[in-house]
C-alpha cells in the first residue's frame, strides 16, 4: 500500500464518522451525548484539516455515501440515544480496526501520515470510551 492510498483510506474513514455524526446529532436527546457527539465531530474536522494541509495532493473522495446515508436514516427511524450510541460505538470500533491494520499492514509510510492515522486512532478510542455510558 503506498502512502496515497493510506491517506485516502484515512479521509474515508473520518468522512465516515462525520457524515454519520451530521445524522445523528439532531436525533440525540441526552445533552451530555450530544455534546460528546458534536466533540467528536470537531476532532475528525480538525484532524482532517491537518491532513489535507500537511497532504495537499490528497484525494478526499468518501466512498459508500449514499448507502451510509440511507442505512443511518433506516437504522434511526425508530431509535433511542442508546441505540444511537451502540450505532457509533460499532463506527468507532471499526475505525479502530481499519487504522490499526493500516499501520500493522504498512512498514513504509510517510512518518507524518502514521501520525494521523494514530492520531485518528487515538480519537475514536478516546470517543469509543464515552459513549460506553449510553449503551
């Protein structure tokens, strides 16, 4: 994997969670919940931003948007902030899995692009935590 590929991989991966998050947001009715939700949602801005300006070349596209969207949109019809966390737990859980396999899979990639996806890494796992108390 080359580090092009690593970084689109990384901005799919935070465009995932933040299109996801943009769903969810309004439907959430704990304030606490909320405002660890909309939290997070600053911190993939942020690291995005970071990305794109440390990666100019990068190519941001977000793949499966329309089928994320419509599976939120399904999967919140009838739901409750314990199933929206659940929902987000699950998308923290796989963003952790695709980073560390990134980083476990590739010897050779760019020191300043292995530190964004610990960086992605370190979020979801810090988020991952307090969304715990809402399952």
């Amino acid at each position: 994997m080359n580090n092009e590929t690593c970084i689109e991989e990384l901005l799919n991966g935070i465009n995932m969670g933040m299109i996801a998050i943009d769903h969810l947001v309004d439907k959430i009715e704990n304030t606490r919940l909320r405002d660890i939700v909309i939290h997070q949602r600053k911190a993939y801005g942020d690291l995005k931003e970071k990305i794109q300006r440390q990666f100019p070349q990068a190519d941001d596209k977000i793949k499966q948007k329309f089928m994320l969207e419509s599976m939120i949109e399904l999967k919140t019809m009838l739901t409750d902030d314990a199933k929206i966390a659940k929902m987000l737990t699950e998308g923290c859980n796989q963003a952790i899995m695709t980073v560390t396999h990134l980083l476990n899979k590739e010897n050779n990639i760019d020191m300043k692009l292995r530190s964004c996806v610990n960086d992605f890494e370190e979020i979801s796992e810090k988020y991952l935590e307090e969304l715990k108390a809402f399952l």
